[in-house]
C-alpha cells in the first residue's frame, strides 16, 4: 500500500513540475512549489525520514514560499517573454539527469538489510553513544556530536541563503526608494 501511495505522489510531483515550469504566472508557480515541498516532506515521511520532513515542510514549503511571494510583491506577477533559446539549458538539463540515474545504478536495493548503510556505524552508535557522549538520546548524540560538523554545515548553508534573500531584497527596496 505504501509504495503504490510513493508511486502515486511521485507522479504527481512530476506531472506539478512540469507545470510549475510552463506557467507564466509567478504568483501561481510560487504556490505550487509550496505545494510541492509539502508534497515532497509527505513522501520523505512515507520515506521514514522525518527530520529530512521536517526541514522540507519548513524550509521549502513555508519559509521558501513567503520569500518567494514577497520578492513577488515588489515585482510583477507574470514572467516577461524570453526571445532567448532555451535548447543548450535543456541539454544540460538531460545531460546532469542522465548522470544522477546513472550515479544510482549501482546503490543497493531499498530496505537491503545488507547495504552498507546498516553495517557500518549504525551498531556503534547504538553500543557506544551514551558512553561516549553521555547523551542518553541516540538521536541527539548523533546528530550533536557524531555529526556536529554536518549540522553545522547546515546551519552555515540556511544562515547564508537567508543573508543573501534579505541583500537581496534590501538592494530592490532601496532601488525602489531611489526613483
């Protein structure tokens, strides 16, 4: 029942990419991409990756989407017309999505007790973290300690998205203020 559930919303994701992609009006593409991080952090839930839901349903659907509709409310609600060719973009576009699938085909199947995902670390931390931490959560003790450098990446990548959306949008309302 799940993976028909999974197949089902990755139709649909794809078929609202597509359209989110030929729509000329902003404001409307803008909600769909919310529409779509929160259809994306439902199928990461269905995934068992909840902390990765988490993020998705926060950054992507919630906080992406109220800067997108307000870099909107200082611009204008459809898309100019493009005289330009967009062939060499599609090509590059094939070419990076034939280089991801073929970067996958050697992974092992999904739920494979065997990967090596479950046998390399995974028993340590279950063993050892609250020794070595002195956490008594596992979760914490990895995410904190174990993979410190990882959530403080993160952070870095987040904290300077954000900087850069108010540069940004500072730099159109002192545009605005100058004429």
């Amino acid at each position: 029942m799940v993976e028909v559930l999974n197949i089902a919303l990755l139709f649909f994701m794809v078929v609202l990419a597509i359209a989110i992609s030929r729509m000329h009006n902003l404001f409307m593409a803008a909600v769909m991409t919310g529409i779509f991080s929160f259809l994306s952090a439902v199928m990461f839930t269905l995934l068992d990756a909840v902390d990765v839901a988490f993020t998705e349903a926060a950054v992507g659907a919630g906080v992406s989407t109220v800067l997108l509709l307000g870099t909107l409310g200082l611009t204008t609600r459809e898309e100019k017309p493009s005289k330009k060719n967009n062939l060499p973009a599609l090509i590059i576009v094939i070419i990076t999505g034939a280089a991801l699938i073929y970067g996958t085909m050697d992974m092992p199947q999904f739920g494979d007790p065997n990967a090596p995902v479950h046998n390399h670390v995974a028993d340590r931390y279950i063993e050892k973290s609250g020794e070595e931490m002195g956490l008594p959560n596992i979760v914490t003790s990895v995410l904190a300690s174990y993979r410190g450098y990882d959530t403080l990446g993160e952070t870095v990548v987040i904290f300077t998205a954000g900087v850069g959306v108010m540069l940004l949008l500072g730099q159109a309302r002192r545009k605005e203020g100058d004429s």
